[in-house]
C-alpha cells in the first residue's frame, strides 16, 4: 500500500517537473518577449536596455535555472503588462474557475452516472433509449454554442438566471450546464459500459443465487467493481472541463482563469499564461493522482501489490 | 419412499422458435446426488437456471413445474423466489474464482447468504468455512477471493450456499476448472455434505468419471431432453440408451491398449434448427431406424428403477 501510494507520488512529481519545463522552454519559443512589451519606435538601445533589466538577454539556461529557484520559493514573478505579482493575478481567479469545475462536476456525475447505471440496468427498454437519446444531446451539443442557447432560453427569455458575470449562486447555474453537459455525456456512457460488463459476469448470477434481489446486487457488488473505469475518467475528465471552461468562461463571462488566460494571450502578458498552464497541469496531475489513490481504495489487488 | 426434495417435470425452455430443453423431468432426494450429463449446450445448465428462475432474458419457459419439498414454486412471484434461493434452493458454479466478487471479503460474501453483515455473522461464517475444509478460517474469512485458490474458492462457494442449510444444491460443473486432485476433494466433500445435512444435490457435469465417482443416480441429457435415467451401478453396468452406451464407450480407461483409438461418438449434435419430429440422436444413432426419425420415443420403464428414451432400448449393449 505505501509503495504503491510513494510510486504514484514520484510519478506526479517528475510529471509535474516536466510539465513546468516544458512550459518554460514553450514559451521562450514564441520569441522574445521584450519585443512585445517596449512601445512602437523603440530605439535599438531601448530595447537592449530593457532586455537586460528583464533578465531575457542571459542564457535560455541561466534564464531556466532562474525561473527554477523562483518557483521553489513559490515565486511566480511580476505581470510585465499589469505590473503586479501574478500570484496574485492569478489567484484571485482561481476559486471562480474551482466553483466552475466543481459545479461541472456535479452536473456530469450526478445525471451521468446514475443515467449510465439505469442504462446498463434496464437494457432494452424505452426507459434506456430515452437516456441514449439525452446523452446524445449533451454529447452532441457544441459549448459554445449550448451556451448561447441557455443564455437566451433561461436569461433572456425566462428571465430566471443571470445571463453573465459570476455575482450570485445562480450566475454558476448555466455555465456548468454548458460545460458539465460534454462530461456527462462521458460519464453516462463510460458507465453504462462498466456497469453492462460487470452485470454479465459470474458473481453477479452467484449473488442473485444466493437470493439478492438484482439491485441489491448492483448495489453491494456491481458498482464497486464497476467504480475503477469510471474513476479513470473521471480524472482524465478534469483535464477537458479546464479545458472547456476557456470557452465557457468567455462565453459567460466568468471572472476564472480560462478568461484569465484569453485575456493574457490577448494582452501578450505571458507570465501571466505560463502561470496558468502551469497551474491547470498541477490540477491534472493531481487528480490522476488522486484518482491512482482512488484505485487502492476500491480495490485490494492493488492495495495489497497482487 | 420419503418425498423428494426436488421435482422438476416437464420443463421446455425456448430461445426464439428453438425448443432448447424439451420436457425434461426429475426428482432428487434429500441426501441424495443426482448427475445431470450431457455435451455442452445439451440444456443441462439452462435447466439449473430455470430451476432457480434466473434464466438469461434471451430465454422462454414454455412449460414446466418444480416443487421444493410440498411447495409448487414454478408460479411463485419474483420476491418469494427471491427468498428461497440462498436458503432452501442454492446454486455453485463453474469458475469458482469468477462467481465470487474479487472486491468483497470471502466472510462478506458467505455472510451474505444469511442476509446478514460479517460482523453479526462471524461465529456461523467461521464454523461454515472449518465445514467446507477451510483450514485457518479466522483469517480466510477477512481474505479477498485473489488471495485464494481455485480450489479453496470452490470451498467458499460451497460454504455460501449450504450455510442456510438449503434442501436442494445445484452444482452447475463444480470442479471444470479445478486440477484432477483438487476435483477429487471437493467431490468428497459434495458427496459428504449432501449426505450429513440430508443435502439433495444436482450435479451437472459432462464428465462420466465425476459421475462415477459421486452420483446416486443419473439422468443422460442429449439435445435437451431426457435420454435415460437410472441408478448410476445399473447404468455404468449396462446401459439402455445407445447414448449412453456410446458416451460410456468413449471414456478411455487404463486397461486400453496404449495409443489404441478411443471411442468416439461420429457425427454432431444437431442444432435447434435441425431438430426433427424423432429422436434427436437419430442421426448418430448405430440402431437407429426409418420409425426413431419420425417418431419421439418416450421415456418408458426398462426395469430396476430405469427410464429410457429408446425404441430398442433392450437392444442397447
């Protein structure tokens, strides 16, 4: 069990090193940077000076060695263009993008996986083709278009939610349906598989024998066996909400880190972007490694190294 | 004569406009083993299933009545049935490994036969598990089913389904999967069990040794009906369906000639789709005429206790 938990954690750590390497060498490949910062009509000397004062003039590798010492004292540096930390910049972005996720989340694992599981359960019937067709629907739909239609249907129209902004609990409302619909489109179908290959195994027909009822042993036997492929994407899935909310935070105007970093990318604020990227990946990491964890607790094969 | 424990009569099972078991009957005694063999896909485990009602929804029951001791079960609705199985009516599989849930504890799983959690159960499970043979049960019984052989998984089978002391067990191949002398133990413990707990068991197997081995009495599938029934000595003595005959042929024995031929049995089972209105083993049949392909023949009385579904059944040698 600590093996497999010490395994894991190396792992995350060198993916995360690698990460914010790759991150660091990415962005010095855009070009120089100072260019994008001095005004137009620059003098040559200007430029030169300004390069120096930034730092960018030293070797990419002295550069890197920098920006290593700077994050192992957690600093992220100064935004070129806002002139502030970005620590800051960015962390006062980062719960609007969390509450985003996790209101994400609970629309795509809590219509997903009970809708999966009714699938698999009640193969064949109208109830499970309803399901498909509605699953379909939220696979199919683009996010940003979904989320022009929520903000006329329910905004504009209705009348009953917030079309914009992030200033009440109703603001999270359609910006996680937008973006919790794909997900739970996943979700449904990643558990209507599992669950349909663990109801056709052995122990189940055994349970049943020994005179559970057929959701009793869903309940007690099926679902647990069944939570291991679901875990696994559920972690993968976190990478594709980050992903979806630069959409759907600019489509909502959401005050979170993917506006953030459209903001940034538009501004050529790219300390600002590096730091995002670099965080989203840390979050990716994480929950794979959360989701590892996971795997141990369901299931003692794995927890006792078999 | 005491009242069997188990009757089944005239069960047909169908799958679309197949009639895959076609009026099968028997009965089994309490204490008693009753071997039901055939080839595979002769019906013999759609038959467990329908007994326990949990046949695959591709399945129809056409016909058919089980009693369990006084009581006719066939009609009862799902939740009574529900409360019979795993306490009056219990059933073992092939794989033992695959039947149990690799996530739950062996003592969870036994547990749960009673209805009850490990924790309340514990003293039952663990006497159960010493019953089944398990040596050191106090640490089995918190072990998940990886941690176990094929062999020790079987004995947890068997301990699942014979702690709420059910009157009948049925025993869908229980050793297949098993190696040779691990067979021989759970056999041994079939036979002892059926015996000190008045267990009836049907045993289905399509390997006449195990047949040899454990049964009171057996009953010879082909293509889902009955051939021949009878006590298991009469019947390896001398055999009156040419099945019979040609299946016992064909088990080789260590008196043969080294690297003689063995029996074998020409030709295939016929698909639902090829059966005709006579016997199904026509075709293979070595006394088969012009009648036994237009007409079924019965199951009928050929002395000592003996059914056989053969016109020349006294010609059968």
């Amino acid at each position: 069990m600590l093996r497999h938990i010490a395994g894991r954690v190396g792992q995350a750590i060198v993916a995360t090193f690698g990460v914010l390497t790759m991150v660091f060498f990415v962005m010095r490949l855009s070009g120089d940077p100072t260019l994008l910062l001095v005004p137009e009509g620059a003098t040559a000397e200007q430029i030169a000076a300004l390069r120096h004062q930034l730092g960018f003039d030293r070797p990419l590798v002295v550069q890197y060695g920098a920006y290593l010492a700077d994050l192992a004292r957690l600093d992220l540096g100064e935004s070129l263009v806002q002139r502030a930390p970005v620590a800051g910049i960015v962390g006062e972005r980062i719960p609007y993008t969390m509450a985003l996720a996790a209101g994400s989340l609970v629309v795509a694992l809590g219509i997903g996986i009970p809708a999966g599981i009714a699938m698999a359960v009640w193969r064949g019937s109208v109830l499970e083709r309803a399901l498909a067709a509605f699953v379909l629907t939220g696979q199919s739909l683009p996010t940003f278009w979904s989320g022009i239609l929520l903000i006329l249907l329910f905004g504009v129209n209705l009348g009953w939610l917030p079309t914009s902004g992030a200033d009440s609990l109703g603001s999270l409302v359609m910006p996680s349906v937008a973006l919790g619909a794909l997900t739970m489109s996943t979700f449904a179908r990643m558990t209507r598989i599992a669950v349909l290959d663990e109801l056709s195994r052995d122990y189940v027909a055994a349970a049943r024998a020994r005179g559970l009822s057929l959701a009793a042993a869903v309940g007690r036997h099926v679902l647990r066996n069944a939570a291991i492929p679901v875990v696994t994407v559920t972690a993968l899935e976190v990478g594709n909400l980050l992903a979806g909310a630069v959409i759907v935070e600019t489509v909502f105007a959401w005050p979170g880190i993917g506006q953030l970093a459209i903001q940034s990318i538009a501004a050529r604020d790219f300390l600002v972007v590096q730091t995002v990227v670099l965080f989203v990946s840390v979050v990716y990491v994480g929950t794979n490694l959360l989701a590892d964890l996971a795997y141990a607790a369901i299931d003692p094969r794995i927890r006792m190294g078999a | 004569m005491t009242q069997p424990a188990l009757v089944v009569e005239d069960l047909s099972l169908a799958i679309g406009p197949a009639q895959v078991v076609d009026g099968v009957g028997f009965s089994v005694a309490p204490g008693e083993v009753l071997a039901l063999v055939g080839e595979s896909g002769c019906g013999k485990s759609l038959t467990a299933q329908a007994v326990m009602r949990l046949l695959p929804a591709a399945i129809r029951q056409v016909s058919g009545r089980v009693r369990l001791g006084a009581e006719e079960i066939s009609a009862l609705p799902e939740r009574r049935m529900r409360e019979l199985r795993g306490r009056r009516l219990s059933m073992i599989f092939q794989e033992p490994q695959a039947a149990l849930d690799p996530l739950a504890t062996v003592g969870t799983q036994v547990a749960e036969a009673l209805r009850l959690s490990v924790a309340q159960a514990r003293p039952q499970v663990r006497k159960m598990l010493e019953d089944v043979g398990i040596s050191d049960p106090d640490r089995r019984i918190d072990q998940y089913p990886f941690e176990l052989s094929g062999g020790m998984c079987q004995r947890v089978m068997i301990a699942t389904a014979l702690i709420s002391g059910p009157a009948v067990l049925l025993a869908d191949e229980p050793t297949t999967a098993l190696d040779v002398t691990i067979q021989a133990q759970i056999l041994d413990l079939l036979r002892r069990l059926a015996t000190e707990r008045q267990t009836a068991v049907v045993l289905i197997t399509h390997d006449m040794g195990v047949v040899a081995d454990i049964a009171d009495r057996v009953a010879v599938m082909y293509a889902g009906r009955i051939a021949e029934t009878g006590p298991t000595e009469a019947i390896f003595a001398a055999p009156r369906h040419p099945y019979t005959a040609l299946l016992l042929a064909s088990i080789p024995r260590l008196s043969d000639v080294p690297k003689s031929k063995l029996a074998v049995i020409e030709g295939r089972v016929p698909t639902p789709a090829e059966f005709g209105p006579g016997c199904r083993f026509a075709g293979r049949c070595p006394l088969a005429d012009a009648h036994c392909a237009e007409a079924t023949p019965p199951l009928r009385s050929v002395g000592d206790g003996r059914l056989s579904a053969c016109f020349h059944a006294e010609r059968v040698r």
